[in-house]
C-alpha cells in the first residue's frame, strides 16, 4: 500500500485511509501497553516495588514530636528576629525533610 501511495499507480478513497491510520495508531497503543506491562513485571521481579512501599510507609510512620503551643511575644517589625526565626524554620525543615510548622518562638539571651 505505501509502495502504491508513493508511485501514484493507485489511488486510496479516505475510508481505506483512515482505517490504515486507526490500525496504525492500534498498534504504537498495544506496543505501548506491552512495554508497560513488561517494566511493570520486571520491577515486580526485582522486588523494586515492595521496597518502594516499606520505604514510604516508613516516611509515613516517622513523625517528630510536637512541641505545646505556647503564646509568644513575636514583633513583627524586629527584622533581626524574623530572619533569626525565618533561619531556623527552614534549617529545621531541610533537616527533617518534611514541611514544619512554626508552633512558638522563645528569645534565648
């Protein structure tokens, strides 16, 4: 058919057109899916998969413990305590790896 379509010999209607395209577009789907079920049984396989739940469910499992909320005497205007705290916040989130609430603040002298 190709052959025909480049040399001219033969002309195509646009229904034997469109089902040469649907069976084309058919076939990258089903190779597509086969490709996915293979990576999915080769992860399988290896053990890949099961170890990527131990280690979210130890994620999950892994919680810090929460500090009492105690009112604090925060001025908003003192730059110098915004940024001290704005650095601990974040010191303290990189070290953690998860997202942290800011409960109290408590000015050591």
């Amino acid at each position: 058919m190709i052959y025909a379509v480049m040399d001219g010999s033969q002309t195509y209607q646009w229904g034997d057109s469109a089902i040469a395209a649907v069976v084309a577009i058919l076939m990258v789907f089903l190779i597509l899916g086969m490709i996915i079920a293979i990576t999915h049984l080769v992860f399988k396989a290896l053990g890949y998969l099961d170890i990527k739940k131990a280690v979210d469910d130890a994620k999950k499992k892994e919680k810090p413990a929460e500090i009492p909320a105690k009112p604090a005497q925060f001025d908003e205007n003192d730059e110098d305590m915004v940024a001290a705290v704005l650095v601990a916040t974040i010191d303290y989130r990189n070290e953690i790896n998860q997202d942290v609430k800011l409960v109290s603040v408590k000015e050591i002298k």
